[in-house]
C-alpha cells in the first residue's frame, strides 16, 4: 500500500490566477477613483469660477443701485421735481400709446376658449410700470375660465394671471358667471420687415 503524503510547510497556490484577478480589479478601482478625484476637482474649479462671477455680478449690482440712488436723488431735488414729474408724466403718455388694441385682442383671441367672451377690457400701468389688463369675462361654466387662466399662463404674452372675482348670473344671453381676470400683458415684439 501506498500512501502521498505532502510534508511541505504550505500548500501549492497559484498566484499567478491571484493576482491577474485582483490586481485587475484593483487597476479598474483605481482608474474609476483617478477619475472620481479629477471631476471632483474640476467641479470646485467651475464653482470657484461661478463664486467668482457672481461676485462680479453682485459688485455691479450694488454699483448700479447706488448709481440709480444718486439719479433719484438728484431727481428729487426741488429744482428738479418739475422736469421728474414732466418725464414721468410723459413716459406713462407713451407707454399707454404703445398699447395696441389689435395685437391685444389677437393675443387674447388665440387663447380665449370657446363659449367664453369678453365683456370688458381696461389696460393700466401698475406700479412697476408694467402694462396690466384688468378684464371681464363671461361664459356658461367656471371651467371655461379656469381654462383661459391655464392658457393665458402658458401664453408668451400674459404672466401673473389670476381670477380676481367670480359672480353667478341669471341673465337670459346663457352667461351663468362672470369672472373679473387680471393679468400683465407683455406683447412680442414684431419682426422687423427685411427690405
């Protein structure tokens, strides 16, 4: 009888297999960590570069604030208040004639939907110089108005539109409600004709 008896200290391992293996894998995490570590630096570059131009920014914000603040400021003197007040006066004069009915009334046609109707329109600067359309509209449901709010908003020409007032009536034209909508009126500038 025979027997095989392996009288070496430790066992045979092929460590070749060992290392092509791991040392793959260890190649692969240390390429993925190269490349983890370069966007994470190139990222606090750009944001450096943003903090950077958002200082800049910040910087002529203020500038231009205390430009605007000394302008007022001479503006409001005594011996200027007539020519503010006449400037003023006059800018608010062009402002309202630069309103055109027409393109208003096709802006609002395009997203007026069906079994509503104007019944008053009134344009007026707010307080921020921004031309405001206060209107009335009239229809069978409150739905038909919620759905021109919808699409007054995703119009480029109104923002800020909302349903200020909601009143039923019982008149025999069929208008159930009436709605008081007020919105800001932002017209597109038209094409300039090339000749």
């Amino acid at each position: 009888m025979r027997l095989d008896i392996n009288l070496a200290t430790r066992p045979y391992e092929d460590a070749r297999q060992f290392w092509i293996r791991w040392g793959s894998s260890l190649g692969v995490l240390g390429l993925a960590t190269i490349i983890l570590v370069f966007a994470a630096l190139s990222g606090w570059y750009n944001a450096r570069l943003d903090r950077q131009k958002i200082n800049d920014l910040r910087s002529k914000i203020v500038e231009r604030d205390k430009e605007k603040k000394d302008a007022e400021a001479m503006l409001n003197r005594a011996e200027n208040r007539s020519v503010r007040d006449r400037s003023q006066y006059l800018n608010a004069l062009i402002t309202r004639k630069a309103f055109s009915w027409t393109r208003a009334l096709q802006d609002l046609e395009r997203v007026m939907p069906s079994r509503l109707h104007v019944v008053s329109i009134k344009p007026e600067l707010n307080e921020d110089n921004q031309l405001a359309l206060k209107m009335v509209v009239a229809g069978d449901s409150r739905d038909q108005a919620l759905e021109l709010v919808k699409r007054m908003e995703e119009s480029q020409s109104f923002r800020q539109t909302e349903i200020a007032s909601e009143t039923q009536s019982s008149q025999e034209r069929g208008d159930a409600v009436k709605f008081d909508i007020s919105a800001l009126y932002v017209p597109a500038h038209e094409p300039r004709n090339a000749r």
